[in-house]
C-alpha cells in the first residue's frame, strides 16, 4: 500500500501537529476558498490518506458526476506517486476503489439528516460504514455543523466540508477550519482553527501539480511584476508548430529552453533537448479512457500518442504558467492533444492562457471560465505549446508576447 508515501508528501504532512494526526471521530472539518483554488482537490487528498490505510470513505458531491471524481481520485493519486511501477499503482487505486463509495446530489444541498439515510442505506444494502465522510460543496449552518458532529459521534466517523463561502466563515463552529489562499502560481493553507493547545501554524506552501506541502520559502518577485528574459526557462516539446515558434521566440529573446523528447519523436527544435527515460515517461502515465473523458473525443491506444501525453505531463508540471495556441470549443476544451496540457493546467491550478487562432485572441482561465485578456510572461518557469497547424495570427501572438514582455528585439 502507497500509505506512508501520502502521509509523507501530502498536505496533512505539514498540519499533523494542529490536526493531532488528523480528524478523530465525532468531529466536522471544513475546508473553504474562493472558486477555481484548489478545495475539491484538498478534500481528495484527506480522502486518499485514510483509504490507502483501507479505511472506508463516503465522497458526496453536489456538483459534478461520479466520474468527474473518480478522475480526480485517479489524477492526484497518479501525480503523487509517479515513481511507482504501473502495475503497483494500478492494484492501490483497485484498493482504492474497493474501500470508496462517491455519491453524487446534482445540485441538491445535503442536510445532516440526509447524510444519515444515505449512511443507513449503505449498510443496509452494502454493510459499508465509512470511517470518514468528505462532501464537496456543502457550506453548513452553525446548527448543521452541531447536527453532524452528533452524527459523526454517534456513528463513529468524522467528516470534512469543502465550499466557497457566501457569508463570513464562524470557524468557532468546527473542530478544524482550513482555508485556502492563492498567491500567483502558489497556494498557502492557512489554518484558522486548529485543535485546542496545538502551537499555532505558519501558512502553509502548497504547490501544484499535486499540493505536495513545500516548507522553504517562495522566492521573491524577480524584475517586479515580470520577469528577465536571461532569468526564465521555457518547458516545451519543440514540436513543429506552436512550440517551435515558442522555442525561436525564446532563443531570439534569450530565454532558456527545455524542449522534451523521446525515442520516435520528431523535434523541430533541438536546443535544450531533453530526453525523457522510460522510468520519467512513465511518471506521466495516464489512461487514454480518462484523457478521452476529459476532452470528449477518442483517443487510440497507440504508443505515440501515449508518450506525447506523458511528455505534456512533464512540461505542464515543470511550470507556473502555461501559454497554448489552439482553439476554445464550445465545451470549454482545447482542440486536439494540446487540449491534454490545458486540462492538466485546470486540474493542477495552473494559471493559463489560451491564444485562439480563431478568435484572434488571447483567454486566460479564471478557474470557472474563459476570460479575454492580455498576456506577459511574469513567472520564471512557463510552459509554451499548442497546436502544430499554427497560423500566422497565432505566430505573430506568441512574438507580440516576448515583445511585451521583454521589449523589442533589435
């Protein structure tokens, strides 16, 4: 089992002291922040540290369906423990499966009351008692959190509540209150209410892709609010297309490049070459099944395609801000497989842009939608991909982006 492992890079690492190892039974949690910050993922995370002990977990939520949830389970699973062989991985997320029952309200705000017949009907129909309770979009009255902890008491259990607040949270109310802030490309969990006589905690460094706890400080803000040119590296694949006109970008700019290949693979730029093992190809595995459900198009079982999907994993992960040339569909994804590196952005909390060779524009991701903007690169690791059939609309946006960022090129 994978246990240990999340314990020892997750986020509960950082916060063992005020949460004393975690919720005990009869006590409610809440987790709260604004839209698009990381909450849902949070809530998998202390959901995944008691199931890879096989401790069995109810996951409600009030928006989505099961399978958005299954991949988020399967997403942060995978992002933390890349460095276990498939095969492992594979029989941990089946245990995973097997300890886990997600119910889905569409909509529909549970009550206390509804959580405890969903509980009785579970181990009426399925002698499943689950040991922690996670609901994902539930902002609970004062009178509601009294109402489940008695539950929680009485049955054993404890439970964590995830929402973004319409009024002022009373953290009072609950045992533990988490919130969670964004800075940039970071996050700081702050806890507001931690268990009686723990030492209070700093604010807490959490890092996409997938929240592991971080203890060193940021670094400071370099240039301001942009950045040098001879300071900033670019992730890519150096592709023909988009992320060949990023990397000539960057050479005439100055920026370094790290442009990630393989065996088979055709790279049009070949400065700052990096050739991914077998052992970091597999550190970005992922099932077809699930890229095809996120963006709603097939995808084959062709080996090509599956490397060019593991090396996004990398390029993605590798940054604070992730700039791609393609085009928005109606569904809110990316046309082709540059729409696998803007879906890993929006599940790893990255910020990101999207130039829309058709539109004639560029939307930056705003955690619920797309919204019309202007771009400059102002991090010092960015990502820069996108489609090959790039036109010189999109050519002359990726320029106008260096240019406005670091200034004309002479």
């Amino acid at each position: 089992m994978a246990g240990p492992e999340t314990v020892d890079r997750g986020p509960l690492r950082a916060i063992q002291g005020a949460l004393g190892g975690g919720l005990r039974p009869g006590e409610v949690g809440a987790i709260h922040a604004r839209a698009g910050v990381g909450k849902s993922s949070l809530l998998v995370h202390l959901a995944l540290e008691r199931l890879l002990r096989g401790e069995p977990v109810l996951h409600v939520a009030v928006q989505g369906g099961i399978e958005s949830v299954r991949d988020a389970y399967e997403s942060i699973f995978t992002g933390m423990h890349h460095a276990q062989k498939p095969l492992d991985r594979a029989e941990s997320l089946l245990s995973v499966e097997r300890h886990r029952v997600i119910h889905c309200t569409r909509g529909r705000v549970p009550t206390a009351q509804g959580i405890e017949t969903l509980l009785q009907s579970l181990a009426d129909a399925m002698e499943f008692a689950p040991r922690l309770v996670v609901i994902d979009g539930l902002e609970p009255t004062v009178a509601e959190v009294a109402a489940l902890r008695d539950l929680a008491a009485r049955r054993g259990l404890s439970v964590w509540c995830a929402f973004t607040p319409v009024e002022a949270v009373q953290n009072a109310a609950y045992d533990f209150s988490l919130e969670m802030v964004p800075e940039r490309a970071l996050v700081w969990l702050h806890v507001r209410k931690g268990r009686d006589g723990a030492a209070e905690l700093a604010p807490i460094r959490l890092e996409s892709p997938t929240f592991v706890a971080r203890e060193e400080e940021p670094p400071a803000p370099v240039g301001g609010a942009r950045v040098k040119a001879s300071e900033c590296t670019i992730y890519s694949g150096g592709a023909h297309g988009s992320e060949a006109a990023f990397g000539e970008a960057a050479e005439r700019w100055g920026v370094r490049e790290v442009n990630f290949t393989f065996d088979g693979h055709v790279q049009a730029r070949t400065r700052g070459a990096h050739p991914l093992t077998e052992q970091e190809l597999a550190a970005g595995e992922v099932s077809l099944a699930y890229v095809s459900r996120r963006l709603r198009r097939g995808y084959g079982e062709g080996t090509m395609i599956r490397r060019v999907l593991q090396s996004l994993w990398h390029q993605v992960g590798a940054a604070q801000v992730v700039y791609v040339v393609g085009a928005i569909q109606e569904d809110g994804t990316v046309t082709g497989g540059t729409g696998w590196s803007v879906e890993l952005a929006r599940m790893w909390n990255k910020r990101l842009w999207v130039f829309d060779q058709e539109k004639g524009g560029w939307y930056r991701w705003n955690g619920e939608d797309w919204v019309e903007g202007v771009p400059v690169i102002d991090a010092v690791s960015i990502c820069g991909t996108g489609t090959r059939y790039l036109s010189p609309v999109g050519r002359a946006a990726i320029d106008a982006l260096f240019e406005r960022t670091f200034g004309p090129k002479v």
